[in-house]
C-alpha cells in the first residue's frame, strides 16, 4: 500500500494533467464552459423549487426544497463518479499500453476531477440554504463524510473501470443498477419513512446501502436535520470503506491484464 501512495505522489504530475483534462473536456464545445458548475446546480434548484410549489408536494417537511436539493446533489456526484468511471481505462488505451504508471490514477483522476465540480455545486447550495436561512448542523464534520464518500465513490470506480475492459456490457448494467440504487436511497423521501416500512429488528440493513447514511450525514450538517442512528451510520462508513478495499483489490489484481484486453 505504502508503494502505491508512493508511486502516485512521483507521478503527482500526470495526475494533475488528467484531472485537467477531464474538466476540459466535460464542458468542451460548451458557450459557457465552467460557468455551466455553477449555472447547472442554481437551474436544478429552481425548477424543483418550482414543481415542489406547482404539485403542492413537501414531502411532509416544511424546508422540503432544501431538503431535495441536498439529497440529489449528493446523489449525482456519486452517479457522476461511477458513470465516468466507465471509461477511465478504456479512453487512455495509448496511455496504457505505452506508458508505465500506476494505472489507479486513470480512474482516480475522474473521482478528483468530479470532485472539484461537486465542490463548485457546494458552493452554490450552501448560498441558496443561506438565502432561505436555513439553520447548519455541525459542519465541522464535512470533511469525514465527503473523505467517507470519497471512498464509497473511488472503490465503486475501480470495480467499474476494471469490468468495463472485460465486459462492455458494464455500462448498461451500471444504469440499471443506479436506477435502482436511487430509489432504494432516501433522496427524495426522508429516512423515516424508509425505516419505517422495515421491522424494527431488520432496519439495519437500510444502511447496508452506504448512500443512506451518507445522505443522511449530508443533511444532518447542511441543515441541521437529526442524524441517522448512530450504529446504522457506523456500518454504513464501513461498507463505503470496504468498497474501497475491494476496489483497489480488484483493480491491482487486472490491471496487469489492460493491455492484452484493450
């Protein structure tokens, strides 16, 4: 492990590189260009601030807007995540078949890249939740959750960039499983109600799925909403960490195979 943290510090460099590049090419051909990380999260906040007042839906809460707003943008950094994570490996075939570097900096370098666009939509949310005066929970622990999202969001990369060689079928498989994924995760109802269609005895497994507790963390700090119980929480951090573990697992023990596959 030591080795692999030392290997992408000497190429720091073409990390830099490629998480550059990315941004560019996200919003090449694009009018506005980068402007579009900051237009994109205030145009979604007013269309669904919109629809919430148009049907009359609040989801039984009364800050029900923010309360979305929070929830997808969390979601869709983490779908942005696995779905550029599809061709991590399989758009640098030249870089991996001519060049010797560790090959986890293709897919951390999207994790990095759309980090810095979900920093930018942050920045947005957090003005639009200072407009509308909703009170900040202990933001003091963002940092945790994001680094814990970052994990979940990185492991979940290296699965897909690695299967995406060998099966080209991962990307439609891959919209299926989010699909389902986003429905099974508390983005647009509240926790309670998921909980509450469980037995008490079997709620745990609500958070077998690390989004949940994550989402659920996001919206405890940006705005002041109650935590998700704490055990349900812990083993949610936890299996977003042993995705990570699987992931790199996974990738290390493939990649030596890109070339011959590519």
């Amino acid at each position: 492990m030591y080795k692999l943290f030392r290997d992408i510090y000497c190429r720091r460099e073409l990390l830099f590189m490629l998480i550059g590049r990315n941004l560019k090419i996200r919003y090449k051909s694009s009018i506005l260009g980068f402007f579009w990380s900051l237009l994109g999260p205030i145009l979604m906040i007013v269309i669904y601030a919109l629809f919430a007042r148009i049907l009359r839906f609040s989801g039984g809460k009364p800050n029900y807007v923010q309360f979305l707003v929070v929830g997808l943008v969390v979601w869709q950094f983490h779908v942005m995540c696995l779905n550029d994570s599809l061709h991590a490996v399989m758009g640098n075939v030249s870089l991996v078949k001519k060049t010797v570097f560790p090959r986890i900096i293709l897919p951390l370098s999207t994790i990095l890249a759309d980090l810095v666009n979900f920093l930018l939509t942050g920045v947005v949310v957090v003005l639009y939740l200072a407009v509308m005066r909703t009170p900040l929970g202990a933001v003091w622990l963002l940092p945790p959750i994001l680094l814990t999202q970052l994990a979940l969001s990185l492991g979940g990369a290296l699965v897909i960039s690695t299967a995406n060689v060998f099966f080209r079928d991962t990307e439609h498989i891959l919209s299926v499983i989010t699909l389902a994924w986003f429905f099974l995760t508390p983005v647009f109802y509240p926790l309670e109600l998921q909980l509450s269609a469980l037995p008490e005895a079997w709620r745990w497994l609500t958070f077998v799925n690390p989004m949940t507790g994550l989402v659920g963390a996001y919206r405890a700090v940006m705005l002041a909403e109650p935590w998700p119980p704490a055990g349900g929480l812990m083993l949610s951090c936890c299996v977003a960490w042993a995705v990570l573990a699987i992931g790199m697992a996974v990738f290390q023990t493939f990649q030596v195979r890109f070339g011959d596959e590519l």
